[in-house]
C-alpha cells in the first residue's frame, strides 16, 4: 500500500488518535487541526472511521451520547504504552493454543460437540443411577430397622 491509501491513513489516524486520547481523556475525535493536504471533510471522515476503529477493536469507547469523545479502555491504555495501534496491528496472533474459536476446523467442532453430548449423557446415567442407588440404601435400612427382628429366622 503506498502512503495515500485511505486503510493506512485511518490506521495512522487510529495510532495519533490512541496517543492523544493517552495523554488527554476524553478526547475530542473532531478537535484537532487537519493537515494542510486534505481537505476538511477528508479530515472528518478520517477522524471519524480512527474513532470507529478505535471503538470496535475494543480500545476506546465512546465518552458521550455525540460520539464525539472517546475514553481508552485498559486494552487502549496497555497499547499507547506498548508501541501504540500500528504496534498492535505487527503483533503477531498468539499461537495455536489457548482460546478462540478462529481458524479451527469444523469437523473437529463437530466431533468435540459430539463427545462433550456423550459426556453429558454418561454424566446424567451415573448420577440417576447414584441417585438410585442411594434411594436403595436407605430403603434397605429404613426396612431393617422397621422389620429386622421379624424377618430373622430363629
């Protein structure tokens, strides 16, 4: 992408916008100057789709009812301190273990579904036949204590 590109523009944006909201919460997305070369509803539009990018990677929200303002969240505060949303866009994904559901397999979903129904279901058996079980004990004393010295052969 060359350096004109509206992606690496918003994404610059973003970052400048993740600093500033740093150093200056709340901040005002539409408060500060535009650059000589754009125009000011290029500016607008930028400052407006940094703010929403901001916002759905769960890095700010916004301040008020206007969406004019936005507040870092601990995941903002973690990033202007750590390299800034470029930063974050490097990073590479964390690895194969751990959670999250993206990039798995559907056939392995599908075969872990159906062993944690099987699961479940030996779980239900075990603790009706427990439940049985237990019932039976104490029938079986309430019984001997009741009948115990009739019962006996003497």
């Amino acid at each position: 992408m060359n350096e004109d590109s509206p992606a690496v523009s918003v994404e610059r944006r973003a970052d400048e916008m993740l600093l500033a909201a740093y150093r200056q919460a709340p901040l005002e997305i539409f408060g500060e100057a535009k650059p000589p070369e754009k125009s000011e509803r290029e500016e607008l539009d930028a400052a407006k789709a940094a703010a929403d990018l901001l916002v759905s990677s769960r890095f700010a929200h916004y301040a008020d009812d206007g969406r004019t303002q936005i507040e870092l969240t601990n995941a903002g505060r973690y990033w202007a301190l750590n390299g800034g949303f470029l930063a974050f866009l490097k990073e590479e994904p964390a690895g194969r273990g751990g959670g999250g559901g993206r990039g798995r397999n559907p056939e392995m979903e599908e075969l872990r579904m159906n062993y944690m129904r099987l699961r479940l279901g030996t779980f239900w058996w075990s603790f009706g036949l427990s439940l049985a079980s237990f019932l039976f004990a104490i029938t079986s004393l309430a019984v001997a204590y009741f009948y115990g010295e009739r019962l006996l052969p003497r």
